[in-house]
C-alpha cells in the first residue's frame, strides 16, 4: 500500500544537500505551479494546504478553504462521499476516483482524483488529494451518450439513410482486395471481428461495411473511440449509470443496451485501460451488461468490432492489449495494408476524391499533372488514405477555374512536403568504417524515427527491418524516442 511518509532527518547535514527552509521554499513552489490539484486536510477534516489549480478547478480562493472544516466548505459532500474524508478513515488509497460534487457556490464539479494517506514518524497526520479536472469531458461525454441515442431512435425510422458499404471501399491492390473480400465473408457471421490498421486505412469504413451487409443491417451501428475518453467516463459510456450508483449519475442506458441486436465498433481498442478490457472480456463472455452503480444483468445481443492502430500481438506482448481478451475478440482477423503498400490505388483513389469534391465544391477540375502524380507516388503517407482525401480536398479549395490539379496549386506545407528533396547528408571517415558506418546508420534511424513521430512499428516498416531489431539499435546508440 502506497502512503506518504515523512521522517525527521536530524541534523545530520550528509542527508540533504539543503537545508529545511529551502526544501520547504521549493516544496512550496511546486504545489503552486503543478497543473493537478492538491489538497491536504488534518486529522480533524480540516484544510490545512489547497493549491492554485485546486483553486481554479473548484472555482474557489485559497481563504475560503484553508483551516474551515471540508464539510462546510463541500456541504454536497459526506464522510461517505468524501475521498479525502473516506481515505483519513480506512487509511486506503484511492486510484483515479471519479467524484462529482458541489463547492459552496453549488458549482458542479466532477474530478478524478488519486487519495492517499499522509504519515509523520508511522503517525497517521492527514491525507493528501491530487485532482483533475474533467467537468467539461464529462458534460460533453453525456451530450455524445445523448447523441447516440437520438442517433440511434433516428436510424429506427430512417430506411434511406446514407451509409457506408462494401461498394464505397475503393481499391485494387491485391493485398488491399484480399483484405476486404475477408470482410465480406465475415458479414456472413456474427462472430467477434478484429480489424489491424494504421490510423487513415479505413477501419471504420470496413466494420460499417460488415453491418451493413449482415443480417444485423436494420439494427443500430454504433462506434466509439475508446482513445477519446478517460477510462472512469468510457466505462459509464459503454455500461450505462443508475441514479445513486455515484454522486451525479442518472439512470442511461450505455452504448451496449442502445446497440442491442446490432454492433458495436470500438475502435483503437488497445488505447482502452486493462481494467476496463477486462470488463469487456465479462459482457463478451457473458451475453450481459450491468450498469455502472447497478446490480442488475442485463441480457444483450450486440456483435462486437473491435480495432487496434498498432499490431495486435505486438499490443499484447507490450501489455496495451490483455491477451485473455484479443483471443476472445481476434475470432475474425482482418489487417489492412498501409497506403505506402498499395501504391497502385494512388491514381485511382485520387480521381475518386477529385470527383468527389467536384460536386461538393463545384469544381471542375478533370485530371491531376503527371509531376503531381509522381511526387504522390514517392511520398510515404504515414496518414494513409485520409491524408491523400484532406490534401486534395484542401488543394481544390485554393483551384478556382482550372482543369488541372498543378504543383502550383498546393499550399507551401503540402507542396514542401510532397517535393522534398530526397535525405542527404555528407559524412567523413570517423577513425575507421564501421565507426563511420554506425554514424550513418544512428543517422538515418534518428531520421525516420522522427519522420514517423517515435513510432517504432512504422519506422522499422521504413527501414524495412524487425521491429525488435530496431529496438536493439535504438539501445545500441541512444537514440532518444520521441
């Protein structure tokens, strides 16, 4: 069990290179200008250290809190619904709490707090918060619940409505092809379906291709991101809330009841913390949801679709990704190339899209240059297809009455990017070859790492080596990941 201890040193000056008063005046600045909120109360609830982001994030000034009773300050609050008070009396620390409560003003204020114990000399002295604020994730994470299910309801009684099938998933890559024929034999079944891409490959675009061409086609299709939220508020999101199962929750159903007899798509599944998964892994197993706060099974019929943006059993052996639950979900595996290695849908994916935002931005651009071209089919598009869509979009916005997508027509950043001059750099002998060769090579790989934001997978996809061999090499130099 973690506690704070403090423990008086004497005066042996060997122990700390500086002297209380310093120590203290350093203290002191970092609980003002830290970004989380922290509070300290007694043994008697009373406040007794309450920094500026507290302040800010309840809405409050530090008089009105310091050495008043929590109680009176928080009268929202109970010894129950406390966590400092909670923690001050079972001395057990509490780990990404949600709380929602209301300061004196009657603000509504919802934290995810860490509470710990506080000692001095094995005496139990007080207990010490560290908060953050998440009020307006909260808010804004019941206006999407709200959303869905209007969503939902909508698509009950729309029949026309406009959706995502096989037939809007353009490609001819063989890998590409092979891939989606996959799919469409998984749309056979009801079976758990697992689908491996970068970010920009189409992997929502693939599941709503799968529902819509199943026998779950007129029931609802819902996707959440499961990187969008933070794990307390996913959590009610996908199971629901009961009125009273935590201070501020109401009766709403979550995204598994309101997909019932459809599919749920959650994507960047390894971006979910483990205890959560393991909660999935029971509603999979079980057929059942219960509401956050709620003691109630609730029977479900929900086909699930999950997706990762880095490779599933890297994932599980990097432990974002719990084993028990990629097993349970990875029954249908589809993996989706990278447009780096699909090049050949370069010509064909461009017309589409420069047919596309004809009609949206009434353009009347026929054809792309062949320079442009070209430059499209060096660069690497670590953005995959959406980026190739948002460069054209963006560049037919700046076209006025030309035919011809030209280099000239694309924005600076766009036009640098895409024309870059290939990487060079002049290296001298350094003592003897393979000093000079470990130069070049520690270069190259800084390079790519850099290109593709510290992401290990695609930098050794880049260089065209094992992802474990590029780790090696990343140790071997020292090479600083981003």
């Amino acid at each position: 069990m973690f506690k704070i201890k403090i423990i008086e040193s004497g005066r042996n000056e060997r122990m700390s290179p500086m002297n209380p008063p310093i120590q203290k005046k350093i203290l002191e600045y970092m609980l003002k200008y830290i970004d989380e909120g922290v509070h300290v109360i007694d043994n008697e609830g009373r406040t007794i250290l309450y920094n500026n982001a507290m302040a800010e994030l309840e809405g409050m000034a530090e008089s009105d809190v310091v050495g008043k009773p929590l109680l009176e300050v928080f009268p929202s609050l109970d010894e129950n619904s406390s966590t400092l008070l909670k923690v001050l009396k079972t001395e057990k620390e509490l780990y990404n709490h949600l709380q929602t409560y209301l300061n004196n003003r009657n603000l509504e204020i919802t934290t995810i707090n860490t509470t710990i114990p506080i000692y001095f000399n094995e005496n139990k002295i007080g207990a010490m918060e560290i908060a953050k604020n998440i009020t307006k994730i909260k808010n804004l994470s019941e206006q999407i619940i709200t959303l869905q299910s209007q969503l939902v309801n909508h698509e009950k009684q729309e029949t026309n409505k406009k959706r995502f099938t096989f037939d809007s998933i353009i490609g001819q890559n063989t890998l590409f092809k092979q891939a989606v024929e996959y799919a469409k034999k998984a749309s056979a079944s009801s079976s758990s379906v697992l689908i491996y891409g970068e970010t920009g490959t189409g992997k929502e675009l693939v599941a709503q291709s799968i529902h819509h061409a199943s026998n779950r086609c007129y029931k609802p299709f819902i996707a959440q991101n499961c990187a969008a939220l933070p794990e307390t508020l996913l959590e009610g999101i996908l199971f629901g809330t009961v009125k009273g199962g935590f201070t501020g929750a109401i009766d709403r159903p979550g995204l598994f009841e309101q997909a019932n007899g459809g599919t749920l798509f959650l994507d960047e599944l390894n971006s979910m913390g483990l205890l959560l998964q393991s909660k999935l892994l029971r509603v999979l197993q079980e057929g059942t949801v219960r509401r956050l706060g709620g003691l109630r099974d609730i029977p479900i019929d929900v086909r699930i679709i999950g997706s990762t943006n880095e490779e599933p059993y890297e994932a599980v052996e990097q432990g974002s990704l719990r084993r028990d639950l990629f097993y349970r979900i990875n029954v249908i595996s589809v993996s989706l190339p990278p447009l780096r290695e699909r090049m050949d849908d370069i010509k064909i994916l461009s017309q589409w899209f420069i047919e596309k935002y004809n009609k949206k931005l009434h353009k009347k651009v026929e054809k792309i240059d062949n320079a442009v071209f070209e430059a499209f089919e060096k660069y690497k598009w670590p953005g995959n297809v959406r980026e190739l869509e948002n460069t054209i979009e963006g560049t037919m916005n700046i076209i006025e009455n030309e035919s011809i997508l030209e280099k000239g027509h694309l924005p600076h950043p766009v036009s640098a990017k895409l024309f870059a001059l290939p990487y060079q750099n002049h290296y001298r002998i350094h003592k003897n070859l393979t000093n000079t060769l470990n130069e070049i090579e520690k270069d190259l790989i800084e390079k790519v790492m850099k290109t593709c934001h510290g992401n290990i997978s695609k930098a050794a996809s880049e260089l065209g080596i094992k992802r474990q061999t590029l780790q090696h090499k990343i140790k071997k130099f020292q090479i600083r990941v981003r």
